[in-house]
C-alpha cells in the first residue's frame, strides 16, 4: 500500500531533510505542513497553515484516499524569548492537531520526534512519560509525550528521543555557535567531565525508514519509546580539546565548579517557568553541568539501525 506520509515542520532544518529523504522512494507521498511558506519545499503537497486548524482534517482526508497516514512531527521550537511559544509550538498546537484527527475518526500511524533533554543522566532507559527535564523545552516534549499516553491507544504511535542533531544535510546552528565561542576561548567547562548524546541525521532517517518498513508488514505496531543516538555519546571538554588540536587553539578551557552550571540551571527554569522568560545563553550554559545520554533500544538494534561515531 502506498504511504502517505505528513511532515509536520517541513520547512524547518530538520523537516526538510527528512522530505529530502522520504522522496528517494516513489511510492511515498510527502505532504509538508507547516505555518512558513518555502518556495525550496520539495515535497508533493505544502500546506502553509497552523497545524490545530480544523479545516486539516478535511485536507487530510481528501489527500489521503486508500493510502496509509503516517504523521511525523519534526516541527518544535527550542529557543524564544517568549517560553509561551515553546509551549505552543511543542505542546497546543499537536496536540489540538492530534485531537482533531482522532475526533474525525481518522486512522493514522503518529511518530513523535520528541527529545533526549525530557530526561537526564547516563545510560537513560526511557519510558513513556517519565522524565526530569532541566529545561522548559524538555518539559514541553515531555508533556506531549504524556498526552499521547492518555489519548491515542496503545498501537498507533511511536516517541523517539533524539540527541542533538548534526551531519551533512543538517545545519546545527546551536553547535555553530560553540565552534564559535571555542573560537574566542571564551567557552567556560563543569569541573566535573559531562556526557552529550549527539545524532547524525542519517540515524533518524535510518529510524523512520524501520518504522516504514515495519509498517508495510503490519498495520499496527507496539507503542514503544526509543533514544535515537549515535553510537557513543562525548563530552562537550573533549569536542574543545578535539577543536584545539585540529586548529592549533591556544587558549586553555576555562573550568568553574559543576555546581554553578546547576545553579544556573535553577535560574533559567525559574526565569521559564515563573515568568515566562527564555533566555538563550543560560540554556546553552546549563546543559553542559548535565548527562544527556541513552542507548537505542533492543527494537531498533535488532532491526540493524544505522548509527554513527560523533563526528564533526
């Protein structure tokens, strides 16, 4: 049966590679929907409209036909000055979209790229619903992995934890500026060496692809949640001795105890949960005193998932 697949953020860094990805097999039909117009969109539909509009079911319905829904949200923000946007973009507006589907009575296959920071520590085993995000956009992924919980049943969809991502086709502005930071010697380090799970692109595409190629075979599939990583995760004090030693960096690292980049991790929540405040440095600066680490889990290692050695 034909698929039609519905990228949620088509037009966004990682939504477009994923488009770029899905469109090697013919039988796929790709519909883009998202709130930004791109004229670069290759996919066969683009629906330039918030996704809680109503009126995207009917579309839905009259694009689909006989074809299997499978609905990949890669939209999300993770950076605002305003964290009401982050709410909205990662929690109210999927999840009125899933409402509305569901409310049609619209059968459909849902993947959730939600994000390894809904959680924290080393070797984290994910469940549904469990975590204990550092940051206002881990609480927000973690919240709609929750409302998928309660709302759809129990074998039509699937939560993906990805690390941050990075490889050919995707452009990690976050990592740009540490390069760039690392580059004034200006980059500040936790006394105590932290572990970051990173995931090359081609590794969430290897994920879907399973998932689609799992799908073809059966109509349903057990609800699982998986970290999708590379294959060793690596601090943060390595990438900068790496970078010092391919560009011949003099300046040294400078290391301040873990407890202040906790502290600092106490403020910014604060800042985002009290007042609604987000402020973009803070975030980056505390997520270096945590472990955001995880391995895949047995479904996607037994079906030969493609990982990588972090690279860049």
């Amino acid at each position: 049966m034909e698929n039609l697949i519905i990228i949620l953020g088509g037009n966004g860094r990682l939504g477009s590679c994923l488009i770029e990805y899905f469109l090697k097999n013919k039988n796929n039909t790709i519909v883009n929907i998202d709130m930004l117009e791109n004229e670069k969109s290759k996919a066969d539909i683009n629906l330039v409209c918030n996704i809680n509009q109503k009126s995207l079911t009917t579309d839905i319905q009259k694009i689909a036909g006989n074809k299997k829904i499978i609905i990949i949200n890669a939209s999300g923000l993770q950076h605002s000055f305003l964290t009401k946007n982050i709410d909205n973009a990662n929690f109210h507006s999927p999840k009125e979209f899933v409402e509305n589907l569901v409310s049609a009575d619209l059968k459909f296959f849902f993947v959730q790229i939600s994000s390894i920071s809904s959680t924290f520590g080393k070797e984290i085993i994910p469940e549904i619903g469990q975590g204990q995000p550092i940051n206002f956009y881990g609480e927000t992924k973690l919240k709609f992995e929750q409302f998928l919980s309660r709302f759809l049943p129990q074998e039509n969809y699937i939560i993906l934890r990805p690390g941050a991502f990075y490889g050919d086709n995707f452009k990690n502005q976050n990592f740009d500026k540490f390069i760039k930071l690392l580059q004034k010697g200006v980059f500040i380090f936790p006394s105590e060496k932290t572990y970051r799970s990173y995931t090359n692109i081609e590794t969430i595409s290897s994920a879907l692809q399973i998932i689609l190629d799992e799908l073809s075979f059966n109509s349903e599939l057990p609800v699982r949640i998986s970290n999708i990583t590379d294959t060793n995760s690596i601090s943060t004090l390595d990438l900068f001795f790496d970078y010092k030693k391919q560009s011949n960096h003099k300046k040294p690292p400078i290391i301040i105890p873990t407890f202040i980049f906790k502290f600092i991790s106490k403020l910014s929540y604060f800042l985002e949960t009290k007042l609604k405040i987000h402020i973009n440095l803070l975030t980056m600066i505390s997520e270096q005193g945590y472990d955001f680490t995880g391995e895949v889990d047995e479904f996607f290692e037994n079906q030969g998932i493609k990982r990588f050695e972090t690279k860049f």
